[in-house]
C-alpha cells in the first residue's frame, strides 16, 4: 500500500508546478463555450430533455473549437472539440427521424388523445391499429348513404370521426351515430369472420362526415396475431353497441313513458309501425282481454263461478255466505302482444299493473 501511495504522489507533485500564471485571460468565445456545457449538462429526461441536452452541449463544443482554433492554438483541442461536436450533432438528427416516425396525422392524433389515451393504450399498439387502415380518412356528404338495408354487405368496420349519421329500417328512424362511435358494431359482431352478410339497417350522413375503415379481413388477422388489441376492440365494440341499445331505449321512453329491459330480443317491433293486417286481430284481442277486467257477467265467467238459477232458499244458518272465488285472469302469450300496436300492448300492461314485456317475436337486426 505505502509503494502504490509513493507511486501516486510522484506522478502528481514530481511535475513541474507553474512558474508563472498567464496575466492575460481566455476570450470570450472559452467563457461563452463553458456556459453553454453547464448548461446543457443541466438537460432532462424524455426526448425534448435530450433535445435540450445535445443542442445546448453541441453548440458548446463547436464554442470550444473556435476557441481552440483562434485562441489556444492546440490541434488537439480543435479535433476533441470536432468530434463531440459531431456526435451531438448526430444525436439530434436522430432523434428528429424518431419524432417524424412517431407523429400521427391530425385526426388520428385526435382519435387517440380521446379515445385510447384514457384507455392508456401504449402508442405502439395504436400504431398498428392505424397502419391496418391504412391512415386513410374518408368523408360522406350530406344525405349519402353509407350502408343500403339489403344491399350493402358487411365487409368493413368504421368508426365515426365527425358529423352525424342518421340510422333508419324500412324507412323507421332507430338513432343516431356521433362522433367516435362506431357504425355498423353490431354488424361487425353479428357475423363469424369467416361469415358474409348485408346491413339490415340503412345508415344516411345528416351532415358533412369524415370516418375511418377497416377491412373486415385484414382486422380480423390483427385481432388474430394481437391479443391486447383484440381485447381492446371487443370491450370498445361491446361499449358501443350497448350505447346504441341505451338510444333505443330513450328513444321508446320519450314517445312512450316506457323502459325495456335491454337485454330482451329486440325492441324493434315496440318502436317500429304497426303491421297493416294486425289491426282487426289486436282490437278484437284487446277487447277480448278487456271483457274479464269490467264487470264480469255469466257468460263470461267460468261453469264454477256461474250464478245458478233461483231456486228455493236454503235453510238459515248463523254463518254467513262465503264470498264467492276471486277468478285470476290468465296472461295472454307474448305473440298477442307482439301483434299488437305499441299503444294497445301499454294500455293493457298498465290496466293490470304488471311490468312491460318487450316482444320475442321479432326479426334480426
């Protein structure tokens, strides 16, 4: 220990110490050079604290080569100064290829900043969701369709980005579609990927519309290759469609005081028109049911309950008479009440007291 402690004090007092010091001091460029490094050693973290860091140390080292070059007048300083001036200089042109890969377009960066970012979706993910449309925007003008009930076949998923869409079967306004909701989600999850079908519902732009598309067969080999995002669209698909559900259902509590269960069938024949040839058939249906909520009379009541022809009277007794049987009435079928008009399955319900029932009898939407 003690000859590696002499060895180290003769390499540091052995040397020559200064005679004599410089009266004269460095010029300004040697003191504006230092500035810049304390500063840029100062920097942060993140890609605009590295910006930061190697504009601020590379503008200092290019300080340090005028200095070395004018003033100090050591080859030495010049080529060091040169060489990490060079490397900040290279660190700055790569951090500025990273920022052009990583920015988005407009409206996709405003797609994520509401949609996905409070997801907290990584930024890679997004990307690849991106990419698989192809970062193409698409527009519908005023009073175009989208999708023909019938016609159009399902082989796309869009999302909305701004407008509004007009949803609308045989010719019955169902809801609307705003903003980042998606348009034809329950098309999407209606069919099997492998599976082909056409819209059932007919889908108009009210307003001037821009959306995004994906195709049906290319989504489905992402979801496929990638489980978070497929874990991603089936709980942003399952949202929206229970949205659409929710409209629906305040759409029939506006025009009917009414509120369905939404996990029933379909509430299509509730808010739809009326079939032209139920009209007879529900009024005498619904006159049939009403008949044994007045007053009964003896036909309408059962071979028990009839009244007996008067004959003698019985013996007195001390009792009085029992009351006669009170008569439950039975519940008509859920097909009577789908034949029925809105109006006339709500009176009856409400006449009764009982909870409404949404129809089982309806097509597929």
């Amino acid at each position: 220990m003690s000859s590696n402690g002499s060895a180290v004090g003769q390499l540091l007092w052995s040397r020559p110490l200064c005679v004599g010091w410089r009266r004269d001091q460095e010029g300004a460029v040697y003191h504006l050079a230092t500035c810049l490094l304390l500063l840029g050693f100062m920097g942060g973290s993140g890609v605009y604290g590295c910006f930061y860091l190697f504009g601020f140390l590379g503008t200092g080292y290019l300080c340090c080569v005028l200095w070395g070059w004018f003033d100090a007048c050591g080859l030495d300083i010049v080529l060091w100064s040169v060489l990490l001036a060079t490397a900040c200089v290279l660190q700055l042109a790569h951090l500025v290829y990273r920022l052009r890969e990583d920015t988005l377009p407009e409206e996709f960066e405003l797609l994520y900043k509401t949609l996905c970012l409070p997801l907290q979706v990584p930024l890679p993910a997004y990307k690849e969701i991106v990419r698989c449309c192809e970062e193409q925007v698409l527009t519908l003008a005023t009073e175009q369709t989208y999708a023909v009930e019938g016609e159009t076949p399902i082989d796309h998923l869009s999302l909305l980005l701004s407008g509004r869409v007009r949803v609308s079967q045989d010719g019955q306004f169902l809801h609307y579609i705003f903003p980042y909701q998606f348009m034809d989600s329950p098309e999407w999850e209606s069919l099997h990927p492998s599976a082909e079908g056409v819209f059932q519902v007919t889908l108009t732009a009210e307003t001037e519309c821009s959306y995004i598309s994906w195709p049906r067969k290319s989504l489905h080999l992402l979801l496929a290759k990638e489980r978070y995002i497929s874990r991603l669209f089936s709980a942003l698909l399952g949202y929206d469609i229970s949205e659409k559900l929710y409209a629906l259902n305040d759409k029939l509590f506006a025009k009917f005081r009414l509120r369905f269960d939404i996990r029933l069938p379909s509430l299509y024949h509730v808010l739809g028109p009326a079939a032209p040839d139920a009209g007879p058939e529900s009024q005498k249906d619904d006159k049939d049911v009403r008949e044994p909520a007045a007053s009964p009379s003896p036909q309408a009541l059962p071979t028990s309950v009839q009244q007996t022809p008067p004959s003698s009277p019985p013996p007195a007794s001390t009792n009085p008479p029992a009351p006669p049987p009170w008569v439950r009435m039975s519940r008509p079928d859920s097909s009577v009440l789908a034949s029925r008009t809105p109006l006339q399955s709500y009176s009856q319900v409400m006449s009764r007291g009982r909870a409404p029932l949404a129809p089982t009898l309806t097509p597929e939407l």
